[in-house]
C-alpha cells in the first residue's frame, strides 16, 4: 500500500467534509454536522483562513489515489503557555483505519509544532472512544486530563 502526505487544497474540501460526516455517524451524532462546504472551504482557503489540514492518500491502482485520512488543526493561544496547535479532528475512514495512516498524520503534526515552536498539541477525545485513547497513549508526552469540563455556546440557531 503506498500512503503520501500532503497538505489540504482547496479541491479537497468535498472529500474532507465526507469523512468528517463519517466520523459524525462515528460518534453517534449524525445531525451535529452542520457546515456546508461554501463556508468549510472558505474557512480554510479563502482570504482568511483559519484552519489547515494534512491529508493521507492511498493509491488505490497505479496513478488513482484516494484521501484516505486527514488531521484538521488550527493555532490557539493560552495566555499561560503561548501558540498552541489544536487539533480539531484526525480522521481515517472506517476500511484503513490500523493501518498506519493515523500514526503517520499524528506525526506530521508534532513535526510541523516543532518545527514552528508551539508548545504543544491540544485535542479532544469522546472518554468512551477505546480505539482511540489507545491510539493517542502511544505517544510519548500524552497526558488526559479529567479535571477540565467542555463548556460551550451554539450561536448557530442566532442569525
């Protein structure tokens, strides 16, 4: 199986937005996707963007490859640490998932927030979600922690 890394482009955007629905379903929250893909794409190609993404393509058959997987991320700033990444979503559709994909991805990332000197990585993970909690223990440096509440306003019904 070939696998190569990239950057997202604009072109991938319908693809992205299709295995994010994948891991919506995942999650048991189907209805919860509620972007459509003019303000997904503009979010992150238009003249502002504020999110970026690597994707991970498999080669199907000689010269036809496929977006497997992708990780989402976007810069935050704690007043207590600086820049940090956060890690939106690192998906990898149902069929390739354990085959490496994810590892490779979560890689590139830590990569890219040295390289950029960001203090470290940010992400959420569902406290039921197995896979993966085993998945993220693998790296060296994870710690979950279970004090901090998800606290939020859905402005999305307010126009």
């Amino acid at each position: 199986m070939k696998v190569s890394l990239r950057q997202a482009e604009e072109s991938d955007c319908p693809r992205l937005l299709e295995l994010i629905r994948e891991l919506a379903e995942y999650e048991k929250a189907p209805e919860a996707v509620t972007v459509d893909i003019h303000h997904f794409t503009e979010s992150g190609f238009g003249e502002k963007p504020v999110w970026w993404a690597w994707v991970a393509e498999v080669e199907e058959e000689p010269g036809k490859s496929i977006i497997a997987g992708f990780a989402l991320y976007y810069i935050r700033y704690s007043t207590w640490k600086g820049q940090q990444m956060y890690l939106e979503d690192i998906i990898v559709t149902e069929k390739m998932r354990g085959k490496g994909l994810g590892t490779l991805l979560f890689e590139k990332l830590i990569s890219i927030c040295q390289h950029s000197r960001f203090q470290g990585i940010r992400w959420q993970v569902l406290d039921w979600n197995a896979p993966a909690i085993r998945f993220y223990e693998k790296f060296e440096g994870v710690s979950f922690d279970g004090e901090w509440l998800n606290v939020g306003i859905d402005m999305s019904g307010n126009k």
